[in-house]
C-alpha cells in the first residue's frame, strides 16, 4: 500500500487549533507520508501548533501574518535552507471582523472590506507566487472556500464577496500556473463548527439547514474536506485545475428545500 504523498512537501497555512479544516488536511497528508510547514500567527497559536505536530515527523513551524510581504518573504526563506523543494500548498486563511457578519453587508467600511479582501482572498496570491522558486516540479495548490460566494447567505456579507474574490484568484491563478505544471484550486466546504466559524452570528442555522437539506442529511466533518484535499493535492488529482469543488454533502445543488420531510 504506497502512501500517496510519499516523499512530498507541502506548506499549511491556517491551523489555528485542532478543529481547524487546515489541521484535518495536515493530518491526512502526513499520514501520507508528506513533510509539512506550518504558519502560525502570535503566541498563543504558536503553542497550539507546535503541540500538535509534535508527533509529526521534521515538521516545520514558523511565523506568517500573510497580510505582510517580509514575513512572507522570511518565511518562505526559511523554508528554503531545509527544503530543496515544495510540492503543495494548503491555503486555509480568512478574517473579517465580527461587525461585519452581524447586520446588513451594506454596513461594511472601506477600510474594512479592503482588509477582508486581503487577507482571504489576495492572500492566496502573496503565498502561491512567493513559493514559486521552491515549485519547481509544478505542484498543487488548494484553497478553502464557502457557497456564501456564489449565493447570497445572509449575515455572511462581505466574507461572500471576499469569497467570490477567492474562488476568482484561484481560477486565474490556475491560468497563469498551468503552463508550469501547477494546478490551483478551491473547495467549496460546507459549514463546520471551527474557531472562525464560531464568530458567524448565522452558524447554528447554516448547520441546521444543511444538515436538514442537504442530499447527504448531515453535515461535513473537517475529515470530508481532508479527503477531497488529499485528492486535489496529489496526484489523484492530476488534470483537475481551476475547479471549485463542492464538500458540502450536496447542499449547493439545491434549488428549493423540499417540504417533504425524510
Ligand atoms: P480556523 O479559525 O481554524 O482557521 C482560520 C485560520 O486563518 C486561523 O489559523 C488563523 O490564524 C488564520 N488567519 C487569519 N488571519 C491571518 C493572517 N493575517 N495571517 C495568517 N493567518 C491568518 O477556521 P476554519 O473554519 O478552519 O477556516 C479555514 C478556512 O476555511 C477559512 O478560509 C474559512 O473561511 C474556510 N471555510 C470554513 C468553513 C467553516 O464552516 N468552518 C466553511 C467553508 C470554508
């Protein structure tokens, strides 16, 4: 039984605690036999990553805010002195502060939509063209994105548009990479109770509904997300680039919820 990363590496953006979609993915991938590196963001989160990949082997932990080029820059040089290469990237990172998810999405500043918008969607961007240099067999890049880009979903707001955006910068950039071998791609997650999740005013009726109507009569678990991300990422996934694909136990495929309860 070949694992099917042996031998790969690749860098994980966004593990904030053991609930998060990124650790699920992380957790998939090492059982595959990848090497990982991972970002953290502040002390407290250094703590909890570093706790949890301790059983990984040669994992690497380092700090990236990645709304911040030099430390995106420094981390990427660091990466570099222990790796010669890397294979994959998980992009697993978005913020909006919580005023924004409470009300109307009209509500939103200037100031604060560009900064969605940077660091959930142009984010994907700094990271992926960043690691480049390291990306020299081409490689697989993936994303974490939400219906709330394709559909209005109230109290969602401006994470819909950053979203949108995401799933957008994720397409191009396919465009732009595909000739070097490099595929990017998103997927559309259902929702799942996670730290950034737990700040969406709308998230006991987002799982309730999905969990009601959605084909799959449950809700995904981060282990789904995994699945399809080891998919997208190795090379089960080979001609698949530009793809948004939906872990949502079918819920987007929906026109209207059926009155006729199973
Ligand atoms: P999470 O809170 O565990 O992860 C979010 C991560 O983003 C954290 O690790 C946080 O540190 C990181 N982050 C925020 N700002 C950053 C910055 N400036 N620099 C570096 N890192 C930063 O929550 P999660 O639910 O696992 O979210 C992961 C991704 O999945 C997000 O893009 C989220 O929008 C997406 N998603 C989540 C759900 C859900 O229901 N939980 C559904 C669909 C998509």
């Amino acid at each position: 039984n070949a694992k099917i990363l042996a031998g790969k590496r690749g860098i994980v953006f966004g593990v904030a605690n053991n609930k998060s979609i990124a650790w699920a993915c992380a957790q998939m991938c090492a059982e595959q036999g990848a090497e990982l590196a991972f970002n953290f963001l502040g002390d407290a989160q250094e703590k909890r990553v570093r706790e949890l990949v301790k059983d990984l082997p040669n994992a690497i932990v380092m700090p990236c805010d990645v709304t911040k080029d030099e430390q995106i820059e420094a981390f990427y040089t660091e990466i570099q002195k222990q790796w010669d290469m890397v294979d994959f990237i998980i992009h697993s990172v978005a913020f909006t502060e919580k005023e924004n998810l409470k009300d109307k999405f009209m509500v939103v500043t200037r100031e604060s939509f560009a900064s969605t918008m940077d660091i959930s969607a142009y984010s994907l961007l700094a990271v992926t063209r960043a690691a480049l240099p390291l990306m020299k067999k081409g490689g697989s890049v993936i994303t974490m994105s939400y219906y709330g880009a394709e559909k209005v979903v109230p109290r969602y707001n401006v994470m819909g548009v950053a979203k949108a955006a995401l799933e957008s910068c994720a397409k191009y950039l396919a465009y732009d990479l595909g000739e070097i071998g490099i595929r990017v791609n998103a997927i559309s997650a259902g929702p799942i109770r996670t730290l950034s999740s737990s700040a969406i005013p709308g998230i006991k009726e987002m799982l309730e509904n999905s969990q009601k109507h959605s084909p799959l009569k449950r809700n995904v678990t981060t282990e789904d997300v995994a699945r399809s991300a080891l998919y997208l990422l190795s090379d089960l996934g080979s001609g698949v680039t530009g793809e948004v694909l939906h872990v949502d136990c079918g819920y987007n495929t929906l026109g209207m919820f059926s009155s006729v309860e199973s």
